[in-house]
C-alpha cells in the first residue's frame, strides 16, 4: 500500500487539478464537455504531452537542466516537415517522421555539447540555440512558409472512437512505451535518474553522467521535433514561430506533474497530466471570452506561481 501511494503522489496535485477545472468549466459553459470540446482538449493536450516528454527528461537529468529551445525546434519542424515530398502521400510521410526527429535531435545534441563540453550554462546555451534555429528557418523560408500539409498528415487529426482522435491515441501509446520501456525498465533510465540525484555517486557506480545528459538533450530535440510535425498536421497550415509558447507551457507541464526542478525525480506520465491542466486552463480562460492580451497576462502569471512553489521545495545538493 504504501508503495502505491509513493507512485500516486507526484500525479495527485495534478489529478485533482484536472478535475477542479472539468467542474469549474462545466459551470462555466454548457459545452464545455461536449464531445467536440473534449476532443479538441485531448488533440491539444496530447501535442505539448509530447514535447514535456523530452523536457522532463532533461530535467530529471539534473545539473540545472531545462531545454528552452523546444519550441523553436518545434515551429522548425513544422515548417520544413511538410516540405518533405517523396513518391506518393504515404511514403513522404514514413520518410517525414523520421526526417523531423532527426532534425530535432542534431540542435538537441548541439544543446548537450554546449552545455556538458562547452560548459554553457543551460539556460543560456538552449536560448541561444533557440535563436539559431528560428533564423535558420527564416533564412531557408525567406519568412514564408510554403509547404502545403498533405492530407495524409492531416488525417491524425480523424476522430477513431468517442472523443479520442488518431493523434490523441498515438501519443498516449508512445507515452506509455517510454515512460515503461525507456524511464523505467532501461538502463538509461536508471542512470538518468541517479545522475540527476547525484552526479558524483553516478560517476562511482561508473555512470558517464555527461553522456547521459547529452543524450537527454538528443532526446528532447527528437521528440520536440516529432510534435512540430503533430502541430501542423493538427492545424493544417504552417506558420513562422507557431510553437514559441510550447517552451514554458512544457516546463510548466513537468513541473506540475510532479517533476523537480532540482533534477532526479519526475515521470512522462506527470507531464502529460499538467499538461492538460494547463490547456484546461485555457479553455476555461477562452470560455469566459476574454481578451487575448488578458488571457496571456493570466497565464504567464500563473506560470510564474507554478515554478516559484516548485522553486521553494528543498533541494537535493550533492
């Protein structure tokens, strides 16, 4: 018993929120469980759940880790992805899967190198790369993107069953494989944890700490380019810097569902969970039909309560 409920805690804060606001919703709007509604909630929710998945990682990585270049990795992918015409509709989109993860795991490796080689502090070294990567785009765009989505990327966003959607479904898959598989069960998981406990004890147990960091970056590209590519299938059109709000929503995302700030603890699950916190959040906001300059106000205040609280809680030190 009280090792389930040494499992349940990170997500309890989370859960609970989730539920406040489907009542507080509710209350707010007729519609606003409405299958339509919850679908839309589920397809949005599941696009910043991916991009959490690799900043939990570099956050559980410890050593002051966050990745604030995954929403520029994100906008670049949804620009170039759709760009990738091989044969028919079908075989592009194999060759574009892969294409965008790669794309986004080369700037998180160039993330990881300067962070753990160059000795660049995190914050600064992914903000910089953020930068980077949107000029590139700018640069091979000219600022117009010209890629048309093919329907076959398009198509995820089809209703499969109930509320649920073919991206809403994928996603939700691919969490529970990497969070079993790749968190839990590898041994990469293990070391990605102890370094982020402890470096010092993970180099003693013969854990090369900043290999394991640099891939965590590696990781957070690839995933953060995999939900580019979900974004403009979801929209259908894409936009210069469409995913720049993916970064702090991401961090905000794993921090509610439980993962430190200080490294060495958090789950894929948790950041899944806060992120439909947040685009819950959201949706109560535009229910109330408020200004956008309001609405963006609101939010990033409540961003910045979220990572005080987190901020505040004892620090594990080496």
């Amino acid at each position: 018993m009280s090792r389930l409920k040494k499992i349940n805690n990170p997500y309890l804060p989370a859960i609970i929120g989730i539920i406040a606001l489907l009542i507080l919703g509710r209350s707010l709007s007729a519609g606003f469980l409405s299958m339509n509604n919850i679908s839309s909630i589920l397809m949005t929710t599941a696009i910043l759940a991916m991009v959490s998945v690799g900043q939990a990682a570099v956050v559980i990585s410890g050593d002051s880790g966050m990745d604030m270049s995954v929403g520029a990795i994100m906008s670049m992918t949804a620009l170039f992805g759709p760009m990738i015409k091989v044969g028919n509709g079908i075989t592009s989109l194999f060759v574009m899967v892969p294409a965008v993860i790669l794309m986004g795991a080369v700037v998180g490796l160039l993330n990881g190198i300067g962070v753990q080689v160059i000795k660049i502090v995190p914050l600064v070294m992914t903000l910089i790369m953020s930068n980077v990567v949107n000029g590139f785009a700018i640069v091979i765009t000219k600022g117009q993107p010209s890629g048309l989505v093919s329907k076959e990327l398009q198509a995820i966003s089809k209703t499969l069953v109930g509320p649920f959607r073919w991206l809403t479904v994928i996603v939700i898959v691919l969490l529970a494989v990497l969070e079993i598989f790749f968190l839990r069960r590898s041994r990469y998981g293990k070391s990605l944890f102890l370094a982020g406990n402890n470096k010092n004890a993970a180099e003693l147990c013969g854990i090369d700490s900043r290999k394991i960091i640099i891939l965590a970056y590696c990781f957070s590209g690839a995933t953060a380019g995999l939900a580019g590519l979900m974004l403009v299938g979801y929209a259908g059109t894409a936009q210069m810097n469409m995913a720049s709000s993916y970064t702090m929503l991401s961090v905000a995302a794993v921090v509610i569902g439980g993962t430190k700030l200080t490294g060495g603890k958090g789950t894929f699950i948790g950041g899944a969970l806060g992120a439909m916190v947040l685009v819950l959040i959201t949706n109560i906001l535009q229910a109330l039909n408020m200004a956008a300059g309001l609405r963006f106000l609101i939010q990033g205040l409540i961003l910045i309560v979220i990572l005080m609280a987190n901020s505040r809680a004892p620090k594990l030190r080496q």
